[in-house]
C-alpha cells in the first residue's frame, strides 16, 4: 500500500515542482535568484538545524545521515508563505503555494541512500520604477520569473557506531526570464527587452555526522557538511522589440521591430558553504542544538535595475538554534502526548548589500509532528514568523508568514517475509 501512495504523490507533484513560481521578493532580482531552504518540514520547523537525526525519517541537509536510518522514508512537503511589502511610502500584500522536496530514503546495513528532487532558487518580482531624478520623463518597469530545480542522489556510510559520512551529488537545471519596459511620456510605444537564461550544472555536498550515548539515555551530536564552491553554465538569449498594450494589458508587438539575439554563453559560481553543528538531549523525549553557516562570497550580478541603486556580495552567514519535545514516545493513553513539540530561531545575514545596508533575515519557528497509525509516520505542520530587509535607504522590508506541510511515511521495505 506504501508503494502506491508514493507512486500516486509522487506522479501529481513531481511536474509542479519544476514550474512554480516560488517567491514575490525584489530581492530575487539578483544572481539565481532566492535560494530556497533545503531541508524537510521538521529541520525548518526547528529554526533550520541540521543536527538532529533519528532513524525514521530522511535528514535532506546532511547526507551522512543516511546511514542512520532502520525505515525506508518517504517524505514530501510544501509552504504556503503570505508576505507584507513595506517601504517608506507604500504597503503590498502577496502569497505562494509551492512544493519544497521529494525525497525517498533507504537503509542498507552500514550504508544509507537517498533521492529526490527539490527547488535551489527562485525568482519572481515586479518592480515598477519611480525615480525620475535621471529623466522625469521616463517610467521602467521589471519583471522576473523563473526557477532553478535540482534533483540529488547521495550515499552515506558508517564508518563506526557512531560516525558516518556522506556525499550528495545534485544535478541543477531552470531557466529564468527578465523583462525590462521603458516608456517615454506622452508616447504610447515602449521599448521592451526580454532575457532568458538556461541554467544547467553540477554541485556536491559532503558531510560528516557523530552522535554518542553519555550518561545513560543522554546524547551528544555533532555534524560538519561542507559544500564546495561551484560553476554551472548558463545559455542566454535576448529579445528586443517596440511595443504596445492593448487596455487588457496584452502585448503588440510593432511590425519589423522585433529581434532576437543569441548571447555568449556565460558561467556562475554557486558559493562555497560550511557548516558546523552540535546538540544534547535525551533523543526520545528532548533534543536541542544550535548550527552556524558561512557561505563565501557570491560572484553573481543584478539583472534588471528597479531604480537606482548599489549592491554588492559579501559574505554570508547564518546562526540557528533549536529543539523538539515529545512527552510520551510510546504513550498508549494520550495521542497528544506522543504528539513533537519543535521550535527555533534563525538569524541570517544574507550576503547581499544594497546602498550600503546588509540584507538581514531573521526568523521565529514552531512545528508539530502528528503521528499517523504509528510511530514512524507523521504529519508535520510547521510555523514561521520573520522579517527580511529594511526600508532604510530606500529599500523594501518583507514581513512573512509561512505555513509548511509535510508528510513523512516510514516502513521497511526489501525484507523477505518469513511466511508466503
């Protein structure tokens, strides 16, 4: 039964992954876009650590944790995100529904594997342009969508007891499409240039994980992934042309003016990451951990100009601390009491600096896993609460709520049953 519920899940989301447009940021307007959080609905519902790993449900941040698992894992899962759009002078209000993961894990004695496929960024914003201290007679507009999708394989391998270690091998794949407008006043026509770029490459992510029993039931846990710095390549084209819009908004486009170029190929750099994490707590009832990212500087460039402004790319950084608690794993009398209980906290400092202000994003998080006819599968509802920018020095604040779902089935599959 197991296997056709995932057949059935994995046939109606495995195409709504690839076209989705997963954000509504400005700030998406720069390099690929908006990187999504890898990891499951459970990691992020607990401020985003990694460091927490048990053997009934796939950790998709680390790949050392694989051998760890005793249950085949499937596990898929989705966020509905609502955001506020501040700045000094105006307020916009948005939400998107997308798929976050796909993924299946499974155990093989000392070894662990998994597969899946996920979002790493994507872009989507519209910006209309009111500065007119360079030309008051002169309105742009900026579009952008678009995704970059990667589908992983990974191994894992325990080397003792208690150390493993594993490699993620991703294949990464997407396009992205811009579209700038310049509309002189008092002229109906408009000058519009539309860029697409075919994203296609490969990355790695490598990781180590520990974990040992201290004092009876309590337990020490520690990773360090490193993920090393990456060049996929991008085939771009352009295509430019005068145009009109109807009053319904579509566009015409004059006759002999439309023409479209071939660019040269072009290369980017997916940034360098290392992370180190560390944890404590009884495993069966409390775990608490705290986990610090820094990821190296980011080569990539902005795409459209929405006004005028300066930008550049640091270095980035991210703390996070979290936990979960469960009352009664194995409690008989009281669903609520084998209901986990998670929270977190996220500070990120993004990397990207525009008109000299850092990109701050930081976050609060509370998730609940409900157990579903046993104790290796579980619904999982997360909560996120944060704030990302500012409106100082003319830039956007994003207020968000997101509201993840995840469903994670465990089961043992590929054992021979005693009895035909």
């Amino acid at each position: 039964m197991i296997k056709k519920i995932i057949l059935g899940i994995s046939i109606l989301f495995s195409t709504s992954i690839f076209a989705q447009e997963g954000t509504a940021s400005p700030y998406s307007n720069f390099g690929l876009g908006e990187v999504k959080f890898r990891g499951t609905v459970e990691n992020r519902s607990m401020g985003g650590i990694s460091t927490v790993v048990d053997t009934t449900n796939v950790n998709l941040q680390n790949p050392a944790s694989y051998a760890f698992l005793k249950f085949t894992s499937f596990s898929i899962g989705g966020t509905n995100s609502r955001t506020n759009f501040k700045t000094n002078t105006q307020n916009e209000k948005t939400q998107r529904t997308t798929l976050d993961y796909l993924a299946v894990g499974i155990p093989m004695g000392k070894f662990g594997a998994a597969f899946g496929l996920m979002p790493y960024s994507n872009v989507g914003y519209k910006i209309q342009s009111l500065d007119t201290s360079t030309d008051p007679d002169q309105h742009k507009s900026f579009i952008g969508e678009g995704a970059v999708n990667r589908v992983f394989a990974g191994v894992s391998y325990r080397i003792l007891p208690e150390l493993s270690v594993g490699a993620d091998f991703q294949y990464n794949f997407g396009s992205t499409k811009t579209q700038a407008v310049v509309t002189m006043k008092d002229i109906l026509k408009s000058s519009r240039t539309k860029n697409t770029s075919k994203y296609s490459g490969f990355s790695t992510n490598l990781g180590a994980y520990y974990q040992k029993k201290i004092s009876g039931k309590y337990s020490f846990a520690a990773n360090v992934m490193f993920s090393p710095k990456t060049k996929i390549t991008s085939e771009n084209t352009r295509n430019v042309a005068v145009v009109t819009y109807s009053s319904s908004g579509a566009e015409i486009i004059e006759a002999d003016s439309n023409t479209k170029v071939t660019l040269a190929d072009t290369e980017l750099t997916l940034p360098s990451k290392l992370t180190f994490g560390s944890g404590f707590g009884d495993m069966k009832k409390w775990f608490t951990a705290a986990e610090y990212v820094v990821q190296g500087k980011n080569d990539f460039t902005v795409v459209n100009t929405g006004g005028n402004f300066t930008f550049s790319h640091r270095k980035g950084e991210r703390f996070s601390l979290g936990g979960y608690y469960i009352p009664k794993y194995n409690s008989f009398t009281s669903y609520f009491d084998r209901i986990t209980y998670r929270v977190g906290y996220r500070y990120e400092n993004t990397g990207l600096v525009i008109n000299s202000r850092s990109i701050i994003d930081n976050a609060v998080t509370l998730g609940f896993g409900f157990p579903v006819g046993n104790v290796i599968s579980k619904i999982n509802l997360g909560l996120e609460y944060g704030k990302r920018g500012t409106r100082s020095n003319g830039l956007v604040e994003e207020n968000y709520f997101n509201v993840s779902f995840g469903l994670s089935i465990g089961d043992r599959w590929f054992v021979k049953p005693k009895y035909d």
